[in-house]
C-alpha cells in the first residue's frame, strides 16, 4: 500500500484496472511467467509493473509487488 500511495492518480487508475482485468481474464502463463525458479508473473501497466502469483486451487491472484520498470525485480525474493 506505501508503494501505491506514492504513485501519480493517473498511474494508480491505469493499474488498479489492470489488476481489475487480471481477475476477470488472466493472461496467458507462458508469456507472463517470470524466468527462474519462482512463480512470479508480470503485466506490464505503462511504465510500472505488477508482479503477480496464481493460486489456481482457490482462483486467487495475489499481487506481490508494484513499482516502476527500473527497480520493481530489486529485492524480490
């Protein structure tokens, strides 16, 4: 949320309708998934990226992270 609040009002609606289209129709795996051994996936909303998990046993998306395409993969598990 402190990421978030730091945004321009114009970024936060792009990306808050992003994530709003990630639950309704997700992006196809292969091209989302983020390379390494992790299940992180990614979208791409202007200049920031959401990153993303897919619980597929209870259809939920959990967003692990939102942050600008410079520095959002820094210091991400």
């Amino acid at each position: 949320m402190k990421s978030l609040k730091r945004l321009p009002k114009k970024d936060l609606r792009r990306i808050k309708k992003k994530i709003d289209d990630l639950a309704v129709n997700l992006p196809d795996h292969a091209t989302t998934k983020m390379k390494g051994s992790n299940s992180f996936h990614k979208v791409r909303s202007g200049d920031y990226r959401i990153i993303y998990e897919i619980h597929n046993d209870r259809l939920v998306i959990l967003v692990v992270k939102i942050g600008h395409r410079k520095d959002v993969y820094k210091k991400l598990l």
